[in-house]
C-alpha cells in the first residue's frame, strides 16, 4: 500500500482508519506541508497574538507543535539533549467544539520524545486520537500530554515553570523549566513568512528556560541541569509546494544572547532564509532573508542518506560567524515521520550550544 509516505494517510492507517488500496497524491513538501489546505484558518499578517490564550489549541489550523528542546550538563560534564514535542494535526477542519467531541474528533496527536549524548541517541514516539482524554492540551492549569508524556505548569506571559517528562526504550527524563524573561515572537510580532509567495505560521518561542532534573540512560540515573527552548507554531500551509523540507537552529550563546535562523529549501534552489537574534535582556531583531548565510560544509551517511551535520552560520549585522557541530552525527529520529534532530556545538566569533532540526532529506 503506498499511502505510508503521506503524513495524513499515515497517521489515519495507524490509527485504523480505512485507507483504499489507490495511489496516493503527490506529497509536496515535507510530510505534505505544502499541500492545499482549503477549509482550514489562514495565517494572515495583523492579528495580535495572545496569552495565555495562544499556549493552548487551534483546532481550526492544520497543523501545530509545542516543542522543547534542552542541552543539558551531567553532574560528571557530560553533554546531554533534550527533546520532547507533541504534534496535532487536523484531518479536517473544526471549532474547538467540535474537535473535543469525543470520537467525532477529527484532531489526531503524535508525540515524539528523545534523549542523546555523543555515544547513543534514543527515540520514541506516541499517537493518539482526540477528544478522548488520551492527548490534548489545557490551558488552566497549562498540561500539554499525550498518553503518560506531559508538558505542564502555569499558563502565563513566560509560560513558566513548566515540568517536562517522558519515556521510552531504555531512556527517560523529568525536568524542570524556569525562566523569568518574556516570551519572543518571531518574525513580524508572531507572524513568520516562509516563503516569498506568502506562506506563513503563528510563531512563539521561549529561550530563556532554566534547566534542573534528572535523566535516566539504560536504568543510569544523572543529575542534570541547563538550558532549554520552547518553540510553539501553527498552520495550515507552512510550505510551498516547491519546499522540500527545512534546516533549523536555536542557539544559545555564551555571551547571554540566543539565535533562532532557519532555511526552507527549494527544489528551484531558491532557498528562502529567516531568522530572529535574541539579546539576553529578551529585545528581538528579526533577520531578513539577506541578512543570514547558512553553509553546509560537512555531510555524514545517516539512516541510508547524506546529512549536512556540519555548518557555517554567519550574520554579518550582528557579527555572528560560527561553525557546528552535532554532539551526535547519528541522531536521527527513525519516527512515522522521520527526521533528524540533535544538540549541536558553536564556536567562532561566538560560542555556545543549541540544537539543529533537519527535515525532508
């Protein structure tokens, strides 16, 4: 059956929904973001957003993630990463009604969970069906969870203290997150373009997280402590149809200040660029395509295919050149949705440590 590659058919066939034996559609972009997505809400420049309210669900959007990531330091100086996201997709469009109504919910939810150092890396995954009580996320008190995996805490202008936690195969992790620093909206005041023909997403972070808890590594446990970044974004349509898949970084600097830079690729190689540089005191300057260089300089053979692990990062404006490296070229994410993922190191003008997302190779 060749519906597997499709992120739609896939997520119905795997939670036994018919899928005819018939060819499925062309996928564009990755996971089939760049299709139409008609019936859905737009992501339109002008609206404010607002909290607490934008922490919770928009059912009326297609897709939506609540994202963490952490780079974390063992009681021994070993380096560790984070990552935890829960993924809602809507097969079809509702209010937020509707997509609470038990069975008739058309809201699907997958969570991805991973925990990697130099030597190992690993990963597992959740799906659920909503409005059931298996996933979803609550504003007051905040809890975003799928199954026994749950983000939550307070739902205010930091979205902090939040408590993180999940598990998987020989791997697990409970931490908590504090900051005292608002939130950053990314690109113009939230609304992120992501490409020159007018896709877009609401788009938040916070990189100011504070890091303490403790992991657990094949039945080890460690004491931990560092830095996280919380990402949250909606859509319908974050790609073009010509976009394949994206290359992104969050930073944190040593100097105190935090960089997120992005590259969505085209298959006409007229890759579109996007970016935010993020002062310790929380002023944003968001980067315009021109603005940022974004290198690949080094692949590695992972999961059968050629990854840029390696990177030259440079932001002229703010006299950023930087070079990374992955604390482990093999983290691949061997999900529904495949992917790679994993904490990264910087050094050059600047120095520090982050994590880089690539997707659609």
């Amino acid at each position: 059956m060749k519906c597997k590659g499709h992120l739609l058919c896939l997520l119905a066939s795997l939670l036994l929904v018919a899928c005819e034996p018939t060819p499925a559609p062309e996928m564009r972009g990755f996971a089939g973001l760049g299709e139409a997505s008609e019936g859905f809400a737009a992501v339109v420049s002008g609206r404010e957003l607002r909290f607490p309210e934008d922490h919770a669900a928009h059912p009326d959007y297609r897709i939506e993630w609540w994202y963490v990531t952490a780079n974390l330091v063992d009681q021994q100086g070993k380096d560790w990463g984070v990552q935890w996201t829960l993924f809602r997709q809507a097969l079809q469009p509702q209010t937020a009604e509707q997509a609470e109504a038990g069975w008739n919910s058309a809201q699907v939810w997958l969570g991805h969970a991973a925990l990697t150092h130099a030597g190992g890396h690993r990963h597992a995954d959740r799906l659920a069906r909503g409005g059931v009580g298996h996933a979803g996320v609550r504003l007051q008190p905040f809890a975003a969870w799928i199954d026994d995996w749950q983000l939550q805490g307070q739902a205010n202008q930091r979205l902090s203290p939040l408590q993180v936690e999940a598990k998987g195969e020989d791997f697990s992790y409970r931490l908590q997150l504090d900051s005292d620093q608002p939130l950053v909206l990314q690109g113009e005041r939230g609304f992120s373009r992501k490409s020159a023909a007018g896709q877009a997403s609401w788009y938040y972070s916070q990189p100011f997280y504070r890091v303490t808890g403790e992991i657990t590594w094949q039945g080890q446990q460690h004491q931990v402590e560092g830095q996280a970044w919380l990402d949250r974004e909606w859509s319908s349509q974050p790609l073009a149809a010509d976009q394949q898949g994206w290359d992104w970084f969050s930073l944190h600097l040593d100097d105190g200040n935090k960089l997120m830079l992005f590259r969505l690729r085209s298959a006409t190689g007229a890759h579109y660029y996007s970016g935010t540089w993020i002062e310790a005191n929380g002023q944003t300057t968001p980067l315009s395509p021109e603005q940022i260089r974004m290198t690949p300089e080094g692949n590695t053979r992972v999961a059968g295919r050629n990854l840029p692990t390696r990177w030259h990062l440079q932001v002229p404006s703010q006299g950023l050149d930087i070079r990374t490296r992955a604390l482990n070229e093999q983290a691949w994410m061997d999900t529904g949705i495949s992917y790679w993922e994993g904490p990264v190191r910087a050094q050059g003008s600047h120095s520090g440590v982050g994590y880089l997302e690539m997707t659609g190779y």
